[in-house]
C-alpha cells in the first residue's frame, strides 16, 4: 500500500527526513465571489501502487479554486471550479493539468416555471478495477438543462413537473458519451407538518455514442419525515429497462428504491446514511 504524506509539518518517511512546504492564499474578488491558490506537494513510497517493485516520488500540486453565488433572487447561480497542474519529480507520471467544476443555475421565467442548468466536471476512473492513479483517470463532464413546473392544487397537494436533456462526455475517446433525455411527474401530499409523501412517473431515453439506445420507465412512492434534529427520507418501486443495440432487443424490470437518513450533531457537524438499489442495463452493465 502507498504510504503517502501530505504537506503541512515536517515529516519523516522511512527514516528519511522529508520537509514539505505549502502555501495557500484567498482574497475576494467581489461580493460573494472568493478566488484560491494553493501549492501542495506530498511524498508516497509506491507511485503507481503496484504490488510490487514500489517508486518513490514526489507529486507537487499548483492550483486555483474560483467560487461564486448570486443573492437569492429571480435567477440564481452557484460555482464551485478548481483548475491546476501536477508534475512528478522523478517522472513516475506525466506532468498535466486537472480541473473540477460544479456549476447550479435557474431563472424563474414565469410564476412556478423555472429553467435549470447544471454543469458538474469530475477526473474519474477509467477501470474501476484498477488503483487510482493518474495512467487510470479521464475527465466526464457532464452538463444537463430543462424546465420544471411546480403546480401547487391547494395547500396540501402539489405537481412538480419537469424535463431535462443531459450530455456526458469524456476526455478519453475510449470512453463512451451519451445524450439522455428525461420526464417526470411527481405529485406530493402534505400530510403533517413534518410527513410529506406522494407518487411520481418518470421515462428516459439515453443513446449513446456507439449507437445502443437504453429506455427506461419507472414509477416509485416517495417519502420524507422531518423532526428537530433528524430527516429521513426515500423512495421505493418499480423500474423497467430496455435496450435495443445491433438490432437486438432485452428487457428486464426490477425493484428499485433508496433510503436517506440525516442527523444533526450540531450546528456546524451532520451524520447521515445513504443506501439504494438500482437497475442496471443489462447489455452494458450501466446504472440508469
């Protein structure tokens, strides 16, 4: 296993004294804008985490953190975006850059009807099998946009209706893109002050770029429970997915649901839990 150490005080590897500098500074920009740069660099007696025949090197990081969010308002924007570089003093890897972005946006055109965007940029495994490492990343990007209709009947009773076109690409030309398009109905019922539950629909169509194309239908009740300090919220039902590639055609349907529980400690400190279960494609063993 890799012993790594990251920067911060002085630090002995392997009896070997190592001194690791770092420096960060922020300044704000302008209101509710803050811009980071920081110098990092750590130490790690196997590179590529190998089972054998171990590399020692040192990675130094260079990089600069933007973030950014509108007061609440008709239109809303949030950012979040790291860009930076990385290079390998005895060359275990190739010096490159590396970036993430997490970009949430809406503008409420009408009374109720909002239009969405969202762009989320990641450095992701290629192989899930294989250790992370640099030779084993690629960048997905994966940008969405649509509209969505909160229709409230009465008090107690409201539709939220929605549509949304999602594209995700990769940096590596291996991997596969995909354009997906998306609708739903849910309709929720107030039935506390606390318990909110409903029902909802939904239908994706997904193609991807080496000409399969996945459908998938599904309807779920849904659930939420607030108390003081505690939330716990989730969905269960049914899902059904079929994929039509090189003119063959499979289905396959299946429970599906997840279960999210949130607890505050304190103010500044939350505990949670997350679990779900879900139908995968079966030509291609993708999660829908």
């Amino acid at each position: 296993m890799a012993d790594q150490q990251r920067v911060g005080t002085p630090v002995a590897v392997k009896a070997i004294p190592v001194m690791l500098l770092a420096g960060a500074c922020s300044f704000p920009v302008f209101a509710q804008s803050e811009v980071t740069f920081g110098l990092d660099s750590r130490f790690t007696d196997n590179a590529r985490k190998a089972d054998t025949n171990e590399d020692s090197d040192f990675e130094t990081r260079a990089y600069l953190t933007a973030g950014y969010q509108t007061d609440p308002g008709r239109c809303n924007a949030d950012f979040l975006g790291t860009l930076g570089y990385s290079w390998w003093q005895d060359d275990s890897f190739d010096s490159e850059s590396f970036a993430e972005m997490d970009f949430q946006g809406d503008c409420e055109l009408a009374n109720q009807l909002y239009w969405e965007v969202d762009n989320n940029l990641r450095e992701v495994n290629q192989d899930t099998r294989q250790s992370d490492t640099p030779d084993n990343r690629t960048r997905k990007n994966v940008f969405s946009t649509g509209p969505r209709y909160l229709w409230r009947l009465n008090d107690t009773n409201w539709l939220n209706l929605s549509a949304r076109y999602a594209n995700t690409e990769y940096d590596e030309p291996e991997e596969t893109d995909s354009e997906r398009y998306t609708g739903s109905i849910a309709w929720n019922h107030l039935f506390s002050s606390t318990f909110t539950g409903g029902l909802s629909v939904s239908h994706s169509q997904t193609e991807f770029d080496y000409g399969a194309e996945v459908d998938v239908n599904s309807a779920q009740v849904t659930f939420e429970n607030r108390w003081a300090t505690t939330s716990l919220s989730g969905s269960v039902g049914v899902s059904e997915i079929e994929t039509d590639y090189a003119n063959t055609n499979q289905s396959s349907d299946g429970l599906v649901g997840q279960i999210n529980l949130t607890r505050q400690i304190n103010p500044s400190t939350e505990w949670y839990l997350n679990a779900s279960r879900e139908l995968t494609d079966p030509e291609d063993g993708l999660r829908i």
